[in-house]
C-alpha cells in the first residue's frame, strides 16, 4: 500500500512542478508540459518523474538546456510525504481513516505549491492559499457533522480547533508584519498561518511555530556560514511553516514517545 501512495505522489509532484512554473508565467493548467526554453512539447515519455530527469541527464532532449532540480526533488518529496501520510494515517480496513488521509494529501499537495512558489519567488500564491482554507473548512464541517455527539467540548470540534488555531498563528503574524512593517514578516505569512492554525487546530499550533522558527534559525545559520546570505537577507518563511505543520502531524505517529512532550504544549 505504501508502494501505491508512493507512485501517486511521485505523479502528483509532476503536477505540482507545473502548477508553480504555470502559476508564476500564468499558464493555463490544460496545456500538454513543455520546455520552458525552447517550448517545445515535452514528450510523455520524457515526463516520467524522476526517471526521465536521470535518463535525460537534466537536459531537454529538443533545445538541450539544463533541467532544474526542482523537479526531480518537488516529486521524490511528495511521494515520500504520500508514502508516510499514507503509511500512518490510511487503514484500508478502517473507512474513517479515507477522508482523514484525503483531506491531508490533498492540503499537502497543496502546501507543497506554497513551500516552491515562495522558495523561489519570495511570494505567497494566495490563490493555492484560499483553496487551501476552503478545503480544510469543508474538510472540518463535514467531520463535525457526523462527530458532533461524540465530541466532549466544542473545542474537540475540528471547525473550532482549526479556526482557533488559524487566529492565533494568523494573528501572531500580522502582528509582526504590521509592528515591522513587513521587514520581519509579511502579511502573505499571516494568511499562511491562518491556514497552518487550520490544519493542526489549536492544541498543536504553538508547537508548529516554535518547530518553524527552530529550523528557519538553524538554516540561516547555515546560511550565513556558507557565505550564501547575511544577516541581512531576507528568507523564505512559509517553508519553514509548512515543514512544522508536516513535523507537527507526523512526529507523534511516528514516534509515540513523543506524544507526551507535544501535550506539554496543549
């Protein structure tokens, strides 16, 4: 079963790859891939993930110019990220687990559209972001409804949970970007948090910031050592977001130990 996700992952980041070159050159969706140099059509046996990025050597088999390695790693990503959603959220024999692990593959797919979109343009795609909202409220409301009675407290309803979590890190955000007058944080960010409250609830959300701003600090450092910013330059800050709200959901399943150490922060 984990082999399954995989494969659809790997063929879900081909898709992704082109959602965020055709989002930034406003592209339409429908048109056949083609080389973003020469134009030509990209043969669809040259549109494998992965394979056809090593069997062409990272060059378009028409113009010859180099493949970027985006690609190759935005769809072995998503395939490992499918695989462990897959692997620790889906039971086939279990249906309430199939919408649980739809709603996180498709918000997923859709986070990792932000993570590139704004790794290599500095911008938050606030269309990707709405959807993502939208997604996530449809996804709550049609789980409360047929949970509401088994739920102890209304803070145990995902709706609430998630709109409580997207206010306190949406808000936490706009603080900073209006107090810095975007220097240290944009608004962009504050949306994106908004979604991020959405997707981990309130009980998790403190733990999803201080994961981001543990590795956004650990990078710039790395950074900075590596003579490729200085102090002063400005990075990227919903990577770091996405990468703890995926830390965030994946850790405790993944080591259960940890369960304890994340209810310290409910």
């Amino acid at each position: 079963m984990i082999i399954i996700f995989l494969l659809f992952g790997l063929i879900i980041g081909s898709f992704l790859n082109a959602v965020v070159y055709r989002l930034n050159a406003v592209e339409s969706l429908l048109e056949r891939s083609h080389c973003p140099h020469c134009k030509k059509t990209v043969r669809w046996f040259d549109n494998v993930p992965v394979l056809s990025f090593i069997l062409l050597s990272a060059r378009c088999r028409d113009c010859g110019e180099k493949i970027s390695w985006q690609y190759p790693f935005v769809e072995a990503a998503t395939g490992v990220i499918f695989a462990l959603i897959g692997n620790y959220f889906f039971d086939m024999l279990d249906p309430l687990t199939w919408s649980l692990t739809t709603y996180y593959l498709v918000v997923f797919a859709i986070l990792i559209v932000i993570f590139v979109y704004d790794f290599k343009y500095m911008e938050i795609p606030m269309l990707i972001l709405w959807l993502g909202i939208g997604v996530s409220l449809v996804y709550y409301i049609f789980s409360d409804y047929y949970g509401f009675k088994t739920a102890n407290s209304i803070l145990e309803l995902k709706t609430i949970a998630g709109i409580l979590g997207g206010l306190i890190a949406g808000g936490f955000f706009y603080g900073l970007a209006a107090y810095s007058k975007e220097t240290w944080m944009g608004y962009g960010d504050a949306y994106l948090g908004l979604l991020a409250g959405l997707v981990v609830g309130w009980s998790n959300i403190l733990v999803a910031l201080l994961l981001s701003f543990s590795i956004g600090a650990f990078v710039s450092v790395l950074l900075v050592v590596a003579s490729k910013k200085t102090i002063k330059s400005q990075v990227p800050f919903a990577p770091f977001l996405i990468a703890g709200v995926f830390l965030v959901l994946l850790l405790p399943r993944m080591f259960p130990q940890l369960q304890s150490y994340f209810l310290l922060f409910s």
